[in-house]
C-alpha cells in the first residue's frame, strides 16, 4: 500500500492531537479499529486513532446493539467471552449502559425448539430452555404459534450510537491516545522498522499501522480482499415504536428478542442435526424470508424504541434500498414482537463477509489488516484484538 509521489501536506492542516511518531496506528474507529486501540494503550503503547469522517459512520453504529456471546462458535466464542467482559468494564469506565439481561429466541415450531434443545445441552450454563410461559414474561403477547424458546444469558445490549463514540471518547482522554477525525489515509510506505504513513492532514511515522476499514479493504487492498474471499454486502435495518415494544421497561431492562431464524445465521446453532429441517421447512412456508437472508432480530433502547433487522442477500453493496425488504422486516418484527409496529428511521449498512470470521493478514512490514468477515464485530473486537496484536506490541 504504497504512494510514494504523494509530498508531505502542509503544516497548517495537521491537528495538534496528530502526533508526529506513534507506536500503533489505528485507522478506522469502527469497533474492531477502537478494540486494538484500546488494547495498544492498555499495553503502554502510544496510539493514535485516525478516521476519515467526522465521526464513526460504518457498520459498527448502524448494527443492532446486540452482542451476541452465547451462540458464537470455535475461536469466534472464545473471542466473544473475552469480548463480554471488555464490554462491561467500558461501559462503566466510559459512561455508557450495558444491559446484562441476555437474549431471547422465540421458537414457533417444534423443529426450532429441538435446535434450541440441542443448544442449551451443549452449552451448559449458558443458555436456558423456555417453555411457552417462559417466552410470554419477555413479550406483551404470545402467538398462538409460540411454543417455546431459549434464553441466551451471556448476551449483551448496547446502543452502538451512543457506545461507539463514547468508547473513542474516553480513548482519547488516556494518556499518549488520540482519536483523530477528518482524516483519511492516502498511503503506508513501509520502511525499517517504521512505517511511514501519509494522511490527508499530514504524515506518522508508526512503528505498527492497523488498518481496520471493514469493507473497504477491497478499495485500499484489493489483493488481500481477493485472497481471503473478502466481499461486500448490504444489510437493511429499522427503528421501530409501538406499544408491544419490550424497551420500554428503560435502559435497565428488556432482552434481546430473535426469531426462529436465528437457527440459520448464529454459528453455534447451526450445529444441531434438526437445522437442516428448519431450514428446508422455512424454504417451503417462507422462502421469501430465506432469500433475503433476514436474520430477525429486535434490541429495546432507553427509549423506547427497537432497533429491528436485518436482511439483504449476499452478493455486492447496491446504493438502492428494497422497499420490500423493509416491509419484510416491518411484518417479521411486528409477529415477532406481538403487536404493531412503526418505522422512524430507516438505514442500510455494508458489511464485510468472508469464508471465515475473521480476516487477518499482514501484506507488507509494519501492517496488520484486521476485518472480522462477519456481522459479529460488536462481539468479538475486544477479544480478537489482543490475538492480532500478541507478537507486534
């Protein structure tokens, strides 16, 4: 990643929280860019976090809020335990809330309830079996096709744009840290043991630069893109209101709510023998919900509000919202919720995916690209970055 015809920018644009030589920067404050900024400077390392728009703008703040823990798998769990307890200790340290009151699937068939049964045996204290009671103490009302579900109680709940920037906030008041906005990255030349990184502001000297772009590594670093499968995709989402709506409760209470589909998307639920029938029986009754890939699920705010999502289909990011895909969700979270809903904000965000959950590569000295291929960064950051980082710092 190399532009070397670029001449330094003049001395009046930089900001004084530029610094001129750093150990570790960070370019991109999404979550994954903020998690191995805020593990740099838990290591004594100087950082300083460069973003290009005013504020974090990416998939981190237009994702749900939920950090989904318990239905993780592999090494993705196990970032993902790490990631929970980070979580909390930020909230309390920065200001922000985090709701430890779990998650919850709401099954309405009984090929659902069996993957759920298989879960809850595997994942011993983790995750606890609902009958129909159980799932109606979450929910205003019960469908008559409701006949069980699962509490995930290692889940938490954010709100991403209030947690987001608040996390880089109380960054940048540690000492020798620094979050600097309007700021682009144009080029890091690599050098003997620094790396010279040019900006739209001026240039770092680093001795380790973590690119974390999520998608946009194909833009900056097709080749790395290419060789890990790293591709784009647009996900739709909604915030809701209405009188079924579980945040109400406040910021203290109200669960995460997901729908049966959840058995598709959460990599630890796919391991069960009874998936493969949901997913061949929701083909049949709902394939409109299968081919758009909507993975249903509602997270309450303080205010009342859910933020309800998410669906798209894999295959590129198209500046062009699907109306249909919206009343899709809008029909899904109203059943899902019991009762009727009411759009107030509507957004789209591009992801990054790839073959596996995380994309970690090292193209030239001195850089790390980091990209958690996935919808699981809000999970798995704070404990994917200490891995990435153990060796350089």
């Amino acid at each position: 990643m190399s532009r070397r015809s670029l001449p330094p920018r003049a001395p009046s644009t930089r900001p004084a929280t530029l610094a001129h030589d750093v150990d570790v920067l960070v370019v991109g404050a999404g979550i994954v860019g903020l998690a191995h900024a805020v593990e740099a400077s838990a290591r004594g390392a100087s950082v300083v976090v460069v973003e290009r728009d005013d504020r974090a703008l990416g998939a981190s703040v237009r994702s749900l809020g939920h950090v989904a823990v318990t239905a993780q798998d592999g090494p993705a769990l196990a970032c993902a335990l790490v990631t929970r307890d980070k979580w909390i200790a930020l909230g309390r340290q920065a200001g922000f809330d985090v709701s430890e009151a779990g998650s919850v699937v709401v099954a309405r068939a009984e090929d659902e309830l069996a993957v759920l049964e298989d879960f809850v045996c595997a994942r011993d204290g983790a995750a606890h079996l609902l009958d129909r009671a159980g799932v109606a103490r979450h929910l205003r009302s019960v469908d008559d096709d409701v006949v069980g579900g699962a509490l995930l109680a290692t889940d938490l709940r954010v709100d991403p744009r209030v947690a987001v920037p608040e996390i880089a906030r109380w960054l940048s008041a540690q000492p020798r840290a620094a979050v600097v906005t309007g700021t682009s990255v144009l080029g890091v030349e690599p050098g003997s043991g620094r790396s010279l990184v040019r900006t739209s502001r001026g240039d770092v000297i680093a001795r380790t630069v973590v690119l974390a772009v999520g998608a946009d590594v194909d833009r900056l670093l097709p080749a790395v893109a290419e060789a890990h499968g790293l591709t784009r995709r647009t996900r739709q989402a909604l915030r809701v209101t209405g009188p079924t709506a579980p945040g109400e409760r406040g910021a203290g209470g109200g669960t995460v709510l997901l729908g049966g589909t959840a058995v598709l998307h959460h990599a630890g639920l796919t391991r069960s023998p009874q998936h493969k029938e949901v997913r061949e029986r929701l083909e049949r009754e709902q394939p409109e919900v299968v081919a758009a890939e909507v993975n249903l699920r509602a997270t309450p705010l303080a205010d009342g509000s859910l933020l309800l999502g998410d669906a798209g289909a894999q295959g590129g990011a198209l500046p062009f919202r699907a109306e249909a895909l919206d009343e899709l969700l809008l029909r899904e979270g109203e059943r899902l919720v019991g009762g009727p809903l009411r759009v107030v904000e509507r957004w789209a965000a591009v992801e990054a995916t790839a073959p596996e959950p995380f994309v970690v590569a090292r193209p030239q000295r001195g850089l790390l690209v980091v990209t958690v291929g996935a919808p699981i960064g809000l999970s798995t950051a704070f404990g994917l970055a200490p891995r990435t980082l153990d060796g350089l710092l």
